[in-house]
C-alpha cells in the first residue's frame, strides 16, 4: 500500500515536472529567437531600428511582450506599461508579474523572459506571457494531493475486491484439500465456470483426485478381499479342529495335539491381523475415525492396563502426563502402538527396571515416548528392528511376532508422526512418537469419540 | 433361546448352527441377506448373528433394514473384512457387537450370551450378589462374608462387569472392550494378571473360590 502510494505520487511529479520543462523550453526557444532577431536590427540600424521593431511588434502581439527602458526604468518603447518587480540577475530567464488591461479590467498576469543590457545604459525586457501555463500549473498542483488520494481509494477497494475474489477462490480449493486430508476422497473442487486460471487449477487437482481415489479404492479392495479370503479358510480350520478337540470328548494326547495346533493356528491368525493392518494403516487405505484425542488420558490407560504386569515383573511403570498433549488420532490405534511399546519395554527391561511413558507438546509439535533401563538397540541394528518380521539374535526366543514395531512404525505414519529409537540416559532405549504441529489439536477432547 | 444366523460360508453356517444348537439354542439359517431379513422380520428371535459379506443384501442392509422395520433384537456381526474401520462402520448401522473371523466357538457364544443378558430387563440395580460375595454399586463397596474388600476403581468395573454376568464365560477380549473400552491386541496377556490380582482380593482365604477360569476361553464368576 504505502510502495503503490509512493509510486503513485512519484508518477504524477514526474509527469508534471516534465511538462513543465518541455512547455518552459518552447518559451525560451520563441524569447530566444525574438532576441536574436532585436540583436539583429540593432547591429543594423542601431538603437532607433530597435525601437521601431518594437512599436511594430507591440501592435499585433499580444503573446510577445517588450519593454525597453533607460537606466532609471522609465519606459521608452513596447507593450508594457511600467518596468515589472524582477528578482534575478539580467541574462537568466526570469519569471515575473505584470498588469494588462483586458475588457476594460486590469489583470495581473504571469511572464518569462529575458533582460539584458543595450550600450547607453538601456535596458531591454523580452518576454512572454505564459499566464495559462501557469494556471494550469496551479490547477496542477493544488489538486494533486487529491488525485493521489482518490487514486489510494480507488486502488485499495480494487485491489481488496480483487485479492478478496481470489482469495475466495484459494480458499474454497484449501478447504476441499482439507476435507480430502481428513478423509473424505470423494470430494471435489468446485468448478466456477469461468474457464479462469483458477477453473484451470480446480479442473486439474480434480483429474488428480479421481486417480488417487480410483488407486485407493483398488487398494482397499484387493486388502478387502485378501482379509476375506484368507480369514474364510482359516475360520473354518479353526471350527474343524475345535469341532475334532470337542469330539474326542476325552482329554489326553491327542486332545493336547489339537489344542497345540489350535494355538499354532491363532498365533498364525495374530500374525496375519498385525500384518494386515499394518498394510491398511502404512498405505492410508483405512478410514479409521479420526477424533481429538488426548495423548496424556490414552497413556493413563496403557500404564493402568500395563501397571500389574510391570509390578508382576518388579519393574516400575510411571507416567509423565503433559497437560492438554491432544493431537488428531485414531484411540484404537494410538493405544495399539503405545501399548506394543510399552510391552517391549517391559519384556526386555530386566527386574527392578524402570519403564516411563512421557506425554508433552514441544516447539516441534507433540511427543509420546516410552523408556527403558534396559539394553537398549544397538544403533545398526535400529534402522533394521521397525522392518516387518525382524527380530534381534537376542530377543529370538521370547514370545513374539516380530511386527510390533512394524505396527508403530505404520501408525505414526499413519498419523503423520514419525517414530525415533534414540539413547535413554542414563542408559537403555526411548521409543518417541513425534507428532509435527499439524496433527496437534488445541480443541478439548471428546469423550470416547472413536469408537 | 431363539437365534438367526445369516451366514453365506456354508460349512461356516453349518458348524455355527450345530454348536448353537448343543448349547441348547433353537436355530434358524439363511445363506443369503434377503433371506436373512424376511426370516428376522417374521419370526420372533432373541438374538440374530449376521455375516458381513452377504449374496444379495449384504450384512449391513440386513441391519439397516430390521432396525427401520422397528426390530430391535440384539445383532453380532461377523466379519472377515479388515477391521479398523468396518467395526465402526458395523456397529453405527445398528450392530450391537462384532466379531472378526476366525473366531473361536466359545468367544461367540460368550457374546451372544451377554448380548441376550443385556436384553433381558432387570431394573435399576443397587446391589450384585454372587454367593457371599456383594457389590454395592452405590457406595462402591465390596464385601464378602462381611468383611470389606478393598478395591481400585478399575478392578471395581472389572468385578462388576464379572457379576453383571455371574454364570456366563467372560472372555479376555470382552473384558478389555467393556472395562478398559479399547479393542486393540494387547500382545502379553495383561488381563490375566488384572483376573488374578483381583482373585487374590476377593478369593483368598476364602475356601469356595468364586472366580473361575475357563479353559481356552475366559473367566467365569459363580457360586460353586
């Protein structure tokens, strides 16, 4: 606003400066060229030829003003009545007042011109009337505040209707991006039927969309159809061999052999669930709710859930809530991830460990991290342990499906969230879920609202 | 008890009707969601077991359509779809409850049975008892035998959601979906450690032990 003020206002003087300059360089140029034809005829016929030259220009000029005077200013030939108040140096163009009679009325009047001194102690005044120039001039100058004034307004509003049109246009495209960010994929742009750039934008993101959402639902259904062709078998295994154990009505080997391969079955079918919904949540394919979720309350309810099993194995499990730690998240989700973490910790952290949970928002967003006394990762081997199925040559006979922190991994990606295996000190492992400031919901949350 | 299964896996139907009708339950099938909706509409059930994917009407329907003929039975979905979002999406078209495929037996049976208790009318209660065990639910107190039991407010929900179903098999996933509401595989198996804490208080020194456990299924409070 105050650049285009300032342009504005430099414009308009550059204008006016400039016109004046070219309108004043014509004047000089006629003054001159009158000058040299009165050098002329004095250098010819001496003081009288210019006199008379004068009487005769007088008569028919009424732009051309003479006044050729003794030293003591009186008047002895030309068209002005009495010697005018000049300041200045005789030779320089001067600009000065004079007095004219017109319809009757004296008018002071605006002039340029020249004086220069004639041998004899005369001296001569040639000029011009430049009256309208001048009124223009003032014109100019007392109204140019005000046109710079009406230009600001009138280029505010534009500019504000314009910018406010597009903005407009921006946002409409930034919402619909939103409402897609948050899962809603049959949204669309809507189109303004100008055929403008923006159109153009709108038009394109949308051929963008019905690619993403025609790929995503592609995915979901081959997920869709592999979950159920592979869990239709695998339920009516699992009928078969609870339907052979309840026929053996006896308990014994063979009842124990069965039971082991019941066992083996649902460990098979834990596996396929992690692995399966780490596909769905990694790819985003999900359409898991989505709520305001208190970090520092689902943490609570992990450390509860977890607290007699840490007690069981003489390790302590505390928790440091932050308060308000909400971010946008899925409950399920969230407290499938913490609670792999925390069970990790608890499993590898030997008796009289310790086992924290932190819950804190930070200049980068928002934190949730679960440490340890115990081991820790070694750090090569920490790039490899969130891959799926990879478990360490130390942790080969515990119980487990190697998918734990595949399954973190995918739901903080899920959430935007990135997972980091970092030094706890003074020594074991801090597993932080780091949560980046788009995710971080400043609303209260909803009770429940996940599920 | 009367129950419907729509079910379009027919070795799945058939083993589903069987064990239902050894646990003493009257059983009507259908193998397809049109047929599954004029049975549920004509015939008086007290409970109604309902496929996800279904030939015809798929499950969904099938819900939508009883609940808007004003049948209000108990539903239990079952679903080999993926489960974090088709839960939400089955429980909002009017399920009462869900269950992925594979399933065990004995965990349907234990949630049709809560599903059919939860129907069943029983007033306002002040008060559970199970044998000399009490649980005021007003004052939150515990008692057996007369003496206090001193209980934290999570083993509190968790003896109660017991005792609202003394006699019937609770099972682990149950339990941590009604006390703790989450529905997440909690790898270890913390609810067992939550079950014994809560037998040390109210079945230690005590010579009838009241909490039980069921064998590749849950736990169970009764009186003997």
């Amino acid at each position: 606003m105050l650049l285009f003020a300032i342009s504005v206002t430099a414009l308009l003087f550059f204008t006016y400066w400039n016109t004046r300059r070219t309108l004043d360089a014509q004047t000089d140029q006629i003054i001159e060229a009158e000058i040299t034809g009165l050098q002329e005829e004095y250098n010819h016929f001496g003081l009288q030829g210019v006199v008379e030259t004068l009487r005769a220009q007088s008569l028919h000029s009424n732009q051309s003003l003479y006044l050729l005077s003794d030293s003591l200013h009186h008047s002895v030939a030309g068209n002005l009545d009495s010697w005018p108040q000049i300041s200045g140096t005789t030779g320089q163009m001067v600009e000065f007042d004079f007095e004219r009679p017109i319809d009757g009325k004296t008018e002071t009047r605006r002039a340029r011109g020249r004086v220069f001194e004639l041998p004899g102690s005369f001296v001569l005044l040639v000029a011009q009337d430049v009256h309208d120039r001048y009124l223009t001039e003032r014109m100019f100058t007392t109204t140019l505040p005000w046109t710079v004034v009406l230009i600001l307004i009138l280029g505010a509003a534009g500019g504000a209707l314009m910018s406010r049109n597009m903005l407009q246009k921006l946002d409409a495209i930034n919402r619909t991006s939103g409402e897609i960010i948050a899962g809603d994929l049959s949204r669309r742009v809507p189109l303004t039927g100008s055929g403008d750039e923006f159109d153009l934008l709108a038009e394109n993101l949308n051929r963008m969309l019905d690619r993403i959402e025609r790929l995503m639902k592609g995915l979901r259904e081959v997920t869709d159809s592999v979950a159920h062709d592979l869990r239709t078998p695998l339920n009516r295994l699992r009928n078969r061999l609870e339907e052979s154990v309840a026929r053996l009505n006896t308990s014994g080997a063979q009842a124990d052999e069965i039971e082991r391969a019941i066992a083996e079955t649902d460990q098979l079918i834990a596996t396929f669930n992690a692995l399966l919904l780490i596909a769905e949540t990694d790819a985003g394919t999900t359409r898991a709710a989505m709520s305001a979720l208190d970090l520092g309350s689902v943490a609570a309810d992990v450390v509860e859930l977890y607290e007699p099993l840490a007690e069981e194995r003489k390790i302590s499990l505390t928790l440091t809530p932050g308060a308000g730690v909400v971010v946008e998240g899925n409950r399920s989700l969230i407290a499938q991830a913490l609670a792999n973490l925390v069970d990790n910790a608890i499993k590898y952290t030997p008796a009289g460990g310790k086992v924290r949970i932190l819950a804190a928002n930070t200049n980068a967003g928002v934190e949730l991290a679960v440490t340890d006394s115990g081991p820790g990762i070694p750090l090569a081997d920490r790039p490899r342990v969130t891959e799926r199925f990879v478990r360490l040559e130390a942790s080969r006979n515990s119980p487990g499906t190697g998918l734990g922190l595949s399954l973190v991994m995918a739901v903080a990606h899920f959430h935007g969230a990135e997972l980091a295996l970092e030094d706890n000190v003074p020594t074991g492992l801090k597993a932080v879920l780091r949560f980046p400031p788009s995710a971080v919901r400043s609303v209260p949350p909803l009770k429940n609202a996940a599920e | 008890m009367r129950i419907l299964v729509v079910e379009d896996d027919l070795e799945a139907q058939r083993y589903l009707v069987q064990g239902l009708k050894e646990s003493g339950h009257v059983v009507d099938e259908a193998g397809d969601g049109d047929t599954g909706l004029s049975l549920a509409l004509s015939r008086p059930y007290d409970v109604a077991v309902v496929d996800r994917m279904l030939p015809g009407l798929d499950g969904l329907k099938v819900v939508a359509g009883m609940r808007e003929h004003g049948n209000s039975i108990p539903v239990l979905f079952l679903s080999a779809l993926s489960e974090v979002d088709d839960r939400v999406k089955g429980l909002k078209a009017g399920g009462d409850d869900y269950l992925t495929k594979p399933y065990a037996f004995v965990e349907l049976l234990a949630r049709i049975d809560a599903l059919m208790r939860r129907r069943t009318p029983t007033g306002v209660r002040t008060r559970l008892d199970v044998g000399d065990l009490e649980l005021d639910l007003l004052t939150r107190a515990a008692k057996r035998s007369g003496t206090d039991i001193e209980l934290q407010p999570r083993e509190f929900r968790l003896l109660e959601y017991l005792m609202r179903h003394a006699g019937q098999v609770v099972t682990r996933t149950m339990l941590l979906e009604s006390v703790w509401e989450y529905h997440f595989d909690p790898q270890t198996n913390v609810i067992d450690v939550h079950i014994s804490r809560l037998r040390a208080k109210i079945d230690k020194g005590f010579e009838a032990p009241l909490l039980h456990t069921v064998r590749g299924a849950g736990y169970m409070i009764r009186a003997h």
